[in-house]
C-alpha cells in the first residue's frame, strides 16, 4: 500500500499525492474496520487533518460510513468508520456452459447468486448477461452500484479491452465491456478468470504479505493467473500466463486453441471425462459434477480418471515451479474437493520440479466462490489502489455522452 517509488523522478503534482492519500486511507479503512480517525493517522502516518479532510470527502462520496461509537476506559469517545455496505458490485463468471450471476457488498459479502446458461454467441450471451444485471440493479433500489466485475476463461487486450483469446467458449474477438456498458449504464471490469482468482487472494485472501505466487483455475480448461514482484504478470498483450496452452506432447489429442497435446488436454476438467469415458467405453453425457460423484461412491474407473488428471496438473505445473520459483501455487477448481485423495500426487510433482531451495507451497481453493470473489477484486482494486481517485474521473467524463440504451 505505501510501496511509493522513490526512484520515480516525476514530481507529484498535489492532485496525485491527493489520490495516493486517498486510496492509503480507504484500504486502511477497508482491512482494518472499524477504525477510529486517531487510529487512521497513526497507522498510515498521515497527518490528523489530512486523515480528517479525506475521511470527510469518502463519507461525502458514500464509500465509508460512521460505525459503532467506540469505548475508551477514559476521555473522548471516537467515532468508528467503516465502509459503507449499500456499495454494491455486480459480478459475473462466465464458463463455457454457465454464467454464475451475483451481488456482493464492498467487503465480499454475497447478497445473490443465480446462474444463466452461455452460449457460443457472445451478442445474445451479452444480452441475457445485461438483463440480468437490470433486474438486480431493479429489485434493489438501494443500493449504490459501483461496477460489474465479469471474469471469463480467455484474455482481453488492454489495449482493446476485447476479449481476444477464448477457445473454450468458442468466441470470436468481441465488445463484452462495451455491450454490457451500454446497455447498464454501469462501468464493467473484464478479466481473466485465473488473474481474478489472483487479485482475490491479495484482497481477500491470505497472500497479504506474499509478492510471488500463481493461480491455477482448473475447469474445462486450466488457467493461470502470475502474480510476480507483488504485481500481476500481463505481458504486452495482456497474454501471458498462457501455460494451460504449452504442447506437452505435439502428438497429443486437438485442443480448442487449435494445437495439440496442450497441458490442458491432459489436466482439465473435460480430460478427466475423456478419461473415464474411454475406460467405461461410455456413451453417457456426464458432466465433472458426476464424475466426482462417482469417485466419492468408490466407482473405480472414475478414481482412476482423476488419479490420472492430477497427475497431468502436476507434471505440467513443473514448467511453473522451475519456471517462475513462485512462493506459492493456489489451485482453484471443482477437483479440490478429491485433494485429501489425490493432492499428494500434484505436491510430488511440484517437489521435483524445484532444483534448489524449498519448493513452493500447494494451496487448494474450493472453486465456484473463488471465481465470484475474483470479480469482486476486479472491480474493489480499480477504486481502492493508489491512483483511484483520478481514474474515477476520467471514466466519468467518457461515460458522458455514451448512449445508454
Ligand atoms: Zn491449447
């Protein structure tokens, strides 16, 4: 938080060290609630007026609110401030079949979740997506909407903001920021499901402290989302992070990038079925909900499936560990559920792909509310880091004069 470069010569102009104060004080607020205004400018080193003139602009902006007045065994009574809960985010998981709905707080609490289908045409996707967020927006009157957070398996460019790269949903370069904008009138914040899931542990999580870890998402695809030097990892289209994509073996099965024998192939969600189905020579749809049923009743074609599926997790999450040396792997996905299982195969993995030191730490995250808190980050971090203020302002002036339809 008060990581400022020194090294950076470009002087402040009153407007930025303003903005810095400003995202300092809200995130103070925001991890330490409720806080008096004392304990505001001790803890952030900011003088008392300073912490007094901009707690006065958040209450006037309705970020923060006063909390319970607090006891001291003697003298004043400080008043508490705390965050103010009627700010809401929309948010959005889109995965191939399903889109999971939701409504959450400022602090990550969940008001509503409901689920949509997804089809393979991103226009009427967008459009079911929009009326949905409408109707949130009109049952709850209340509430103060701050942004829609929408996470999907793909890469968007930040240069475009269109989602370039989604094999998996099958969707050609297109506009989902720009639709669903005009047709909400509420600012939306795209990501890639795996990078969300990373700004949630640093929000949420437990990452606090940790400047280097990856996100692995396994679903019908496997995602990664690289957190470096305290920083998410883009590269210069926004496409990095693309492992799941690597040729493990170039004579492998197709994948929906259009190679073959990607890592994903072998350690998706929808690998694990191929497995099973090819074993039981089975014509039944199943979906990985069934096959994890399945593996729970002791079926031994299904152990036998993800027992393979995690291993394939494992040995391509070597190019990770000797690759990058992150502190921490977190994997997020429907198969942690069979970690007490089949964990130690990925942790084996990972054990042998570390050349020196101590091999990173594997942390299983439960999947579906993972990818929700995600989008929540995605949009909490665009008004609580350091420049928040001044990019308040530039969205509001490009919204002006867009069409809202
Ligand atoms: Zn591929």
């Amino acid at each position: 938080m008060k990581r400022i470069d020194f090294t950076n010569t470009q002087v402040a102009s009153s407007q930025t060290a303003r903005d810095i104060n400003r995202g300092v004080v809200l995130n103070l607020i925001r991890r330490r609630q409720p806080i008096s205004r004392a304990d505001l400018a001790r803890v952030s080193g900011l003088q008392r007026s300073t912490v007094s003139l901009i707690t006065e602009q958040l209450i006037r902006e309705r970020w923060v609110v006063h909390g319970p007045i607090g006891r001291l065994p003697r003298g004043r009574r400080p008043t508490f401030l705390r965050l103010n809960d009627r700010r809401a985010i929309l948010v959005a998981d889109l995965r191939p079949q399903q889109t999971r709905v939701g409504l959450a707080d400022v602090n990550g609490n969940f008001l509503s979740q409901e689920t949509m289908p997804t089809t393979n045409d991103p226009r009427a996707t967008a459009q079911g997506l929009a009326a949905r967020i409408r109707r949130l927006m009109e049952v709850h009157p209340h509430l103060l909407f701050e942004g829609v957070g929408i996470s999907l398996p793909g890469r968007i460019s930040e240069k475009t903001q269109h989602v370039i790269f989604a094999p998996n949903l099958g969707w050609p370069d297109f506009d989902l920021k720009g639709a669903i904008e005009r047709a909400t009138g509420v600012r939306v914040e795209l990501e890639n499901a795996a990078n969300a899931c990373a700004l949630a542990e640093v929000w949420f999580g437990h990452t606090e402290k940790i400047r280097d870890f990856v996100v692995v998402t396994v679903s019908e695809g496997i995602g990664t989302g690289v957190f470096l030097n305290g920083q998410l990892v883009r590269g210069r289209t926004g496409m990095a992070g693309e492992f799941g994509h690597v040729p493990l073996d170039p004579s492998g099965p197709s994948c929906a990038c259009g190679g073959k024998g990607c890592w994903e192939v072998y350690g998706s969600n929808r690998a694990a079925l191929r497995y099973y189905q090819e074993s039981s020579a089975t014509q039944q749809e199943l979906s990985f909900q069934d096959l994890l049923a399945l593996a729970q009743s002791g079926d031994a074609l299904a152990l036998k499936a993800l027992e393979k599926m995690f291993q394939a997790i494992g040995r391509g999450m070597r190019m990770i560990v000797t690759g990058l040396a992150p502190e921490e792997i977190v994997v997020v996905g429907e198969l942690t559920r069979q970690w007490r299982r089949f964990g130690s195969l990925i942790e084996k993995e990972v054990g042998m792909g570390f050349l020196a030191g101590r091999p990173p730490r594997v942390r299983p995250v439960e999947g579906e509310m993972a990818r929700l808190r995600g989008t929540v980050a995605l949009v909490l971090q665009k008004h609580f880091g350091p420049s928040a203020g001044a990019r308040e302002k530039e969205h509001e002036s490009s919204l002006q004069g867009k069409a809202i339809a």
